[in-house]
C-alpha cells in the first residue's frame, strides 16, 4: 500500500492542472470490480482499498490532494467492464483506473486505456501478460505476483512431496487459469508426477458438477483448484459428494479463510 500511495504521488506530481482527474484538492481514480455475479467474494478486493485512501484521506491525502475511488459493478463480466470503463475515462474524467479485477476483464481494457494514454494502475490480475507486455502497453502495470510461477511452486511441491502423483486439474478458462497449468507443468517436468486430466470452465458457467465427476474420473489423487471462489468451492463440494479424497491444492485468490469456511459448509 506504501507502494500505491507512492505511485499515485508520483502521478500527482507530474500531473497538470488541465489533465483529468486531478485537481487542486482531489485525484479521482476508478476502476471496476465484480460486486455482484460469480466472483463477488472479490468486492472485498476493491472495498479494501478505499478503506485504505479513506486512511491516506483522514491524514492529508496525497500532497495536499484527497482520494477519490470510484468503483463500477461488471459482475466479472469483460463486456460489461469495457463499458464501465469508457464511462470513468469518458464522463466521469478519472486520472487512471486503478485495481480493475479479472484477467479478461483487466486484457480487455488495456489496448484502449494505452490509446487513450490512461495510466492503468495495479491491475488486479497475476497474469504474465501484464508484466511480460509491457513494451506494447507502457501505461499499463501489474500487482500480483505471476500465476505462472505460482503454478511452478504448486508443480515443484508435489515433485518434492508425492512423487508420482496423479493430478486432476479444474482451471478457468482463460489467461488465470492456462498461466496456472503452464506453471504446474514446468513444476512437475522433471518428475515422475503426471496431469491425467484436465477439464475447463467458462466464468459463465452455473457449476463445475459435471467437471469434478470427469476429474474423478480419472483416477487422479491430487485435484488442483484453478478457479475463483465460486467454483474453487464447488470443486471441494462436489468431490466431497462423490466421496473423492484426493490432496486438493488450491490456489491462492481462493484460498481465503472465509471462501475456505464456506467450502467446508458446503456452500456453493
């Protein structure tokens, strides 16, 4: 967070009167953030960090300058973000849109944002893209660490600690989810661990039911949960109905202790 403050300063201070966004007393950000639909057990993601500009605010702000955070529901839907989007830069006049969540949602805002010379601040996103492109994309930056080499850590663990292990793989189908699986198989290529089946879903999708029983069905002893909280919890759900045990290693933006409440609740 000292980082975001020290960004945003930095941006301040370069800034002008006549850009948007920035004035005298203010700097408006904005971004969007699933508050509703599948992955709204993100929204924490976005009301974390107003509450951290309200504590910047309630100390002076950004030299002299508060914090606005202007945040619009897309239900983590890509479409729906794009348009969000266009309405902070285009009417609201934001200075830059800042902890957008989603790799899709983040892929398809920043050719226009880059276009638009929109700085397009912590990308709520561990995709390598957002790291990996940034010579195409200059006003364009990451947060979270990359997924693909937090699938490596996934691979390497179980090399080290179940050699020969049999991995079934739920993943979102997307960036998220194929940079998980591109990681995981760098992790297990000089072991004898072997992924034995794969099954994708869409972020559209109502369940992952009929996922997890093909994944049983694979004979698989480990399950690896490549999915947001919605369906990272139904993956424990449905393997816990079929009266599956496989070691289950789950990924980090669903590991939180309230998404794992809710797993071992059953909530779906």
């Amino acid at each position: 967070m000292l980082v975001l403050a020290g960004a945003i300063a930095t941006g301040a201070l370069a800034a002008v009167a006549a850009d948007p966004g920035v004035s005298g007393t203010k700097i408006l950000l904005g971004g969007t953030a699933p508050l509703s639909g599948s992955a709204s057990a993100y929204a924490s993601v976005s009301r974390g960090a107003n509450a951290y500009f309200q504590y910047v605010n309630a100390r002076g702000g950004v030299n002299g300058r508060t914090l606005e955070y202007r945040v619009i529901d897309d239900g983590y839907d890509a479409a729906r973000t794009v348009q969000a989007t266009r309405q902070l830069v285009e009417q609201d006049k934001v200075f830059a849109i800042f902890n957008s969540l989603g790799t899709e949602q983040n892929e398809a805002i920043r050719p226009y944002l880059n276009q638009q010379k929109v700085p397009h601040l912590f990308a709520a996103s561990g995709a390598t893209t957002f790291g990996a492109d940034f010579g195409r994309y200059p006003y364009t930056i990451g947060f979270q660490p990359s997924y693909r080499a937090e699938g490596w850590i996934y691979g390497t663990y179980l090399a080290r600690t179940k050699p020969g292990a049999k991995v079934a793989v739920l993943f979102q189908n997307d960036a998220y989810g194929k940079d998980l699986m591109a990681g995981l198989k760098q992790g297990i290529a000089r072991s004898k661990v072997r992924i034995v089946a794969a099954q994708p879903y869409e972020v559209t999708a109502t369940d992952v039911q009929s996922q997890v029983a093909k994944l049983k069905g694979s004979g698989a002893n480990v399950l690896a949960l490549f999915a947001t909280p919605r369906f990272a919890i139904q993956g424990y759900v449905f393997a816990n109905r079929l009266a599956w045990r496989p070691l289950i290693v789950n990924n980090a933006v669903s590991s939180a202790s309230n998404i794992m409440t809710l797993a071992s609740e059953g909530g779906t």
